[in-house]
C-alpha cells in the first residue's frame, strides 16, 4: 500500500511539475511487483510488471521495458496461462531487438519457445525458427544451427500429434448429433486411411526443408560429418513422404560433400534405396536397424524404425534355376501330370 501511495506521488503533475516522474514510478512498480510475486499473488504482480513496463516505455527505456514485459510473462507462466505467456515474451523480443540488444531477444524467443514446445508444438517451431534468424543475422551459425534442429525435430515428432488433435476436435463437436461409439469407429478407420497421408506430407515438407536448412550451414562451418547424418534424416523424411526420386536427389547432391561418397553413411543410404525401390522390406529393415541409425537422433531413429516399403514389403523370390545333372547336362523340368480327359471323353 505505502508503494503504492507513494506511485501516486511519482506520477502526479503540478504547477512546477510538468512530466510524471516514470523513472521512479517504474522503480516502485518493480518492487511490488518482487512483493506480490514472493507472496504467490502472481495476478497482481504480472498487473505491476505491465505497469513497470509502461512506465520504461513512457521513459523511452526499451530494455528495461522489455524486461518487465517478460517478467510478466513469467508470472503468466505461473498461472500455467502459457499462450498468454509466450505472447508477452514474444513483445519483450520484439524491444530487445528494437534496442540492439539481439542476444537477449534470442534467449527470450528460446525461452518462450521451451514454455510452449509440449502444448503447442507449431508455434514452438516458430518460435524456433525466428531464433534461428536472430542468430544467422548476427552471425552465429552454430547456435543458429542448434535452434533449426529443435525446429526440425518436433516437426517430425509433431505430425501424428497434430492428426490426433483434430480428430479429437472432430469428435467432440459432432457427438452431440451421432453416436459416439460410431463416430470413433468411422473417424478412425477413415482418417487414418486418407486424411494422415495429408498432415504427414503437410509435416515432413516443412521438416525436408528445415534439415535442408541445417545441412547448408553446416557444410558453411565445415562440419561435415554432421551432414552426412542430416543428410540420413532428410533421406527418411522424403521416404516417409513417399517420394524416393527427393531421397536419391539429396543423395547425390551429398556427392559434394567432402568425404561423402565412400563413407559408411553413404553406402547404408545406398542400401537403403536400393531396397526401397526394390521394395525389399527386409532389407531396408536391415538398414534402419543398424548402429548408424539407431543412434541418431531418438525422432529420427523412430523414423527408421517406422519406415515401410511401398506395394506390402514382400520380396520377389528369384526364379528357380534348372539343376544340372551328374553327366553335366540340365534336367528338364518335370513333365505336367497326364490329364486322363487330355484325348477327350470319347
């Protein structure tokens, strides 16, 4: 109460003084707000953030405003209230940058993008992804690459999540008018025939894309053991997309990467291919089975492991080759059985 009597003093206006005192009305916002918060009072402490925050931009002190901008979106996260959270974070990132101050708004768009990442996958790779540009313009490729990766792997692990969730819409907004259990039956039956090919393509071209992304700036830094595995991810995500003609482009354009070509990378994928086109399912489960790919990255080595020919998988069996016999010459094959109606019924 005393700060707050006291914030009325700062901000009135007289005869002999013209212009609110924010600078310490700001100070004295700041410390209701450390009150509130060590009371648990999280509603009241985020109004004094804002409030705080108001004052630093009357002030014209950007950082500082960005600050209390945040902090208020950290007494939102409290509240477990975490889309409004990451809204005012995302406006903190914004004044940072408007005051140069790029780092920090990268940290806070990090930040925002962890809070949001179980709840909101999509938005978390936005958010991911903008770092990533903070980071690329100030030229810190490698941090720059850290952030395209998360980006790139809840974009896979993303896929199935977003089906599920509209399905789930689905259901509970036409139940009132079918029955349930029909409605399960059917949206399952169907949406998992026709409609996950949709979300699966929608997800893995984003994913292609961001890998991509990821492989460029690591061939700039020159770590080029590290393209040869994104290059294995990129390779399953365009055969879960069902395109093998982009996995044996990527393949060969990765024949210009220094040490490529003759690594045990690049011969697995060649094997890999080569059993998808021959639609050889053992074998590509060979492949995906093996050390180099299951220590990748755990959504990637999931990748692998859920990988399926197309046309079921089932290897042609070669022809039978004629047996030779002792003398060295070919058996003939056994002659049909007698047909006891080959002369007819007369």
């Amino acid at each position: 109460m005393r700060a707050f009597c006291q914030l009325l003093v700062r901000l009135k206006t007289g005869f002999l003084k013209w212009k609110p005192d924010y600078d310490s009305a700001a100070s004295e916002y700041g410390k209701a707000a450390v009150a509130f918060k060590n009371a648990k009072q999280f509603e009241q402490a985020k109004d004094a953030c804002l409030r705080e925050a108001v004052a630093h931009e009357n002030n014209r002190a950007l950082f500082h405003a960005a600050k209390a901008y945040e902090q208020a979106g950290m007494m939102l996260k409290e509240m477990q209230k975490l889309p409004e959270a990451v809204q005012l974070i995302e406006k903190a990132s914004m004044m940072y940058l408007e005051n140069g101050t790029p780092d920090t708004a990268a940290m806070a768009l990090e930040r925002a993008g962890k809070l949001i990442e179980n709840i909101d996958p999509e938005k978390a790779v936005q958010l991911y992804q903008q770092t990533a540009n903070v980071f690329e313009n100030e030229e810190r490729l490698r941090q720059a690459v850290e952030l395209l990766g998360k980006a790139s792997r809840l974009l896979v692990r993303g896929r199935r999540q977003a089906l599920g969730d509209l399905k789930s819409v689905l259901v509970d907004a036409l139940v009132p008018c079918l029955k349930r259990t029909f409605l399960q039956v059917h949206l399952t039956y169907q949406w998992d025939l026709h409609s996950c090919a949709f979300w699966r393509i929608l997800r893995f071209d984003e994913a292609a894309l961001s890998i991509q992304k990821e492989k460029n700036i690591y061939k700039e830094i020159e770590n080029y053991p590290t393209c040869y595995k994104k290059t294995i991810a990129q390779v399953l995500v365009h055969l879960h997309r069902n395109d093998y003609v982009a996995a044996e482009r990527c393949v060969r354009e990765s024949y210009s990467i220094p040490g490529f070509n003759g690594s045990e990378d690049c011969a697995a994928l060649e094997q890999l291919l080569e059993g998808y086109d021959q639609q050889d399912q053992d074998q590509v489960s060979e492949v995906c089975n093996s050390p180099l790919f299951k220590y990748m990255d755990n959504d990637y080595a999931k990748l692998g492991l859920s990988l399926v020919v197309p046309g079921g998988g089932v290897k042609k069996k070669p022809a039978a080759t004629p047996q030779a016999t002792p003398e060295g010459t070919t058996a003939a094959p056994a002659e049909e059985e007698d047909d006891e109606y080959a002369g007819g019924l007369c």
